[in-house]
C-alpha cells in the first residue's frame, strides 16, 4: 500500500491506496499539536477556526485575481 492514484481501465473506479500506518501517524501528530489548544476552551477553538477560513479565503482570492482582471469567471460577466 502506498500513495498512489491507480489510471483506471474502461468502468473502472478510481481508488487511492492509503498506508494505514501513515494515517495514524498523521492523526497522531494533528491531536499532540492541537490537543492543549482544544483544553483551553472553545473561544480558542473558535478564533483558530475563524482564522483559518480567513486564511482559506484570501488564498482563493488572490490566486483568483488575475482570472477576476481579464474578466473570465462567469460571475465577471454578468456585472
């Protein structure tokens, strides 16, 4: 098992082969990096979460800005 995505054949489904031991590594180190941040409370919780989206939105805005320029998106235009 390892990660890798197999081509699939003609009515094939595509399937992604995951090495469960890395699974519960990854799992491991996320709950022993955030685990105290989630004792201190669900204020806590709340401004990471909110700061992440803030973080995800403005990666898709500025990867998306020049697409916004020529004017290619669909929403452009209908403006």
């Amino acid at each position: 098992m390892s990660w890798w995505i197999e081509r699939p054949r003609e009515g094939e489904i595509r399937s992604v082969h995951v090495d469960p031991m890395s699974v519960l590594l990854a799992l491991g180190l996320i709950v022993s990096l955030y685990g105290p941040r989630l004792l201190s409370g669900p204020a806590t919780v709340t401004r990471d979460g909110v700061a992440m989206l803030a973080i995800g939105f403005s990666c898709l805005v500025l990867s998306k800005i020049s697409i916004f320029r020529r004017g290619v998106c669909a929403f452009c235009r209908r403006l």
